[in-house]
C-alpha cells in the first residue's frame, strides 16, 4: 500500500518556502511516496450549500485555510526533492482551458521527471465558476471533453480535437509529459458518475468521503463501463482513499484500511493536519506512526 500525504494548507505554513522545503524533504525521507495539493481558485462567503460531503452542504474550510494554485506548489516541491512523487487532489477540471492546463501538466510532469499525478474532477462550487468565468452547468461533459482533449495534445503533432466546448486544429503542444502515455489522470468524485468516468477515461479512480460498501458498489460501476466500452483495465488500476475523509476517527482503524485494501485501494491519504500542529517533527511523527500501526500490519 502506498502512501501519500496532504499538506497543512494553512496560511501560517502553506506558502512558507521554508517551512514548504522541510516539509517535502521530510516526506520523502521518511518513505512517503507522495504529496497531494487540493484545489479551489477561489471561495465564495456565501456560497449556494451544494458541497456533497457534508449534511449542510457546506464545506470543511476555515478562515485560516489557504489553497495556493496546486502545480505552481507541486512545481516548488519538485525542485527541493528527487522521488516525491506530486498529486493533484483534486483539480476542478471543466474550470481550465484544455490546452493551457494539458502545457502546464507536461511542463510540471517533464520537470521532474514523470512524477505528476494529476487527480481531476468537476467541483461543486456554482460561485467559483462564475468567478473563473465558466458555465456550471455541463461540466461533467466539459471535463470528459478536457480529458480527451488532453490526451489528444500530448499524442498528435499536430493535434486536432472537435468536441462541443472544446474545439483546435491542426496545433502543437511543444512540450510533452516524461511518459509516453501522457501525464496519469486520476478521476476524483464518489458518484456514480464519477466511477463511470474513471471506467471511461481514467488512469485511476480517487473517490472521497466514501465507505467501503459504497467504493465496492462504485468500482463494480467502474469495471462495467470500461467493460461495456470495450476498455480493458490494468490489474494494478490504481484506487486512492483517504480514510479520515470518511470516517474522522478512522485514520488508525486497522480493521477499516484493511477493508480498503481488499477491495483493490492502492494508495491511503493522510492528511497534515491529522498530526495535531504545524511542526515538521510533529508531522514526522504521525507519519511514522501510520507506518508502523497501519501500513506495516496490513500484510
């Protein structure tokens, strides 16, 4: 089972370059194989209760809390360490222009040498697509567009892509992803929607605030849609859980993990914040004893 990690995103620390380089240098010396850097461009105050993960449909953030744009954060982390690998978690896809974000992930994957991830899903914030200046309605049909699209630059020299919202031809993205498959795109959501999506186009599948009755219900959508499309998916089709997310007294239940893991998840989510303090040594800490109560016991 892999590990990755979400970082304190918090304005005592979260742009702080150097509290920004212990950290990921301490993650990667400590056998973590990954960081994940969220995404909202903006948070409205009032904004139309339609986050789906909570009972008031409003979202966990605090006057304190601070996103900075993910690449530009994984692009500084990629330069202060070597393996680390850099996840997306998760990008609002339908609110980026195909072929600007398809050249800033090739740049950020070319950089530092194949290591991006790039976790993408279609949000829920009406205000913040008014504010980016993107419709809100269609957007599941906007990101399947985007992926295809993506994937299209990357590929062809010239490229040509002819959809309802997105449309180029005969163009050249000059810059390429380190792998020859393009940059991994890891569809994010826990709707059905989400899980065909992941059948459909993804390279992986990171639902959120999810059961593990629910994820088996979700992958047995996944595998039926890649199946009815005629897709055959690796056996090593990578799941990510983060397990707080769901169950906020669940980051050392044993039992749930190992549940997760029999169902194919392979990469579990911490979050920083779980630690209980913004200090490296602190963080160092939680990290080690997740290795050990968790991750060394599951076999």
């Amino acid at each position: 089972m892999k590990l990755g990690v979400i970082p304190l995103c918090d304005k005592s620390v979260t742009t702080d370059p150097a509290w920004v380089r212990r950290f990921v240098q301490m993650l990667e010396q400590q056998g973590v194989e990954s960081v994940w850097m969220p995404e909202h461009v903006v948070m409205a105050e009032d904004y139309e209760p339609l986050y789906d993960y909570s009972d008031n449909g409003r979202a966990p953030v605090l006057p304190t809390t601070q996103m900075p744009d993910p690449l530009h954060w994984l692009s500084f982390a990629a330069a202060w360490t070597d393996t680390l690998r850099l996840g997306t978690g998760v990008l609002i896809g339908p609110q980026h222009s195909a072929a600007v974000l398809a050249k800033r992930l090739a740049t950020l994957d070319a950089l530092s040498g194949g290591r991006l991830e790039a976790g993408i899903g279609i949000g829920w914030q009406k205000e913040e697509y008014a504010a980016v200046g993107v419709p809100y309605q269609h957007r599941g049909k906007r990101l399947d567009e985007l992926l295809d699209a993506m994937r299209t630059l990357w590929r062809d020299d010239p490229a040509t892509y002819q959809g309802e919202f997105i449309q180029f031809e005969r163009v050249f993205c000059d810059t390429k992803p380190a792998r020859a498959g393009g940059v991994p795109l890891l569809i994010g959501g826990s709707s059905a929607a989400a899980a065909r999506r992941a059948g459909l186009r993804g390279d992986g599948f990171f639902p959120y605030v999810i059961s593990p009755d629910d994820l088996a219900a979700r992958l047995d959508t996944l595998r039926c849609a890649a199946r009815e499309a005629g897709r055959i998916l690796p056996e090593d089709f990578p799941i990510t859980i983060w397990p707080w997310s769901y169950d906020n007294n669940g980051t050392f239940d044993l039992e749930l993990v190992q549940a997760y893991r029999d169902l194919g998840v392979s990469r579990v989510i911490v979050a920083s914040f779980e630690a209980g303090g913004s200090e490296i040594a602190d963080i160092r800490r939680f990290i080690g004893d997740y290795q050990d109560r968790i991750l060394a016991r599951l076999g």
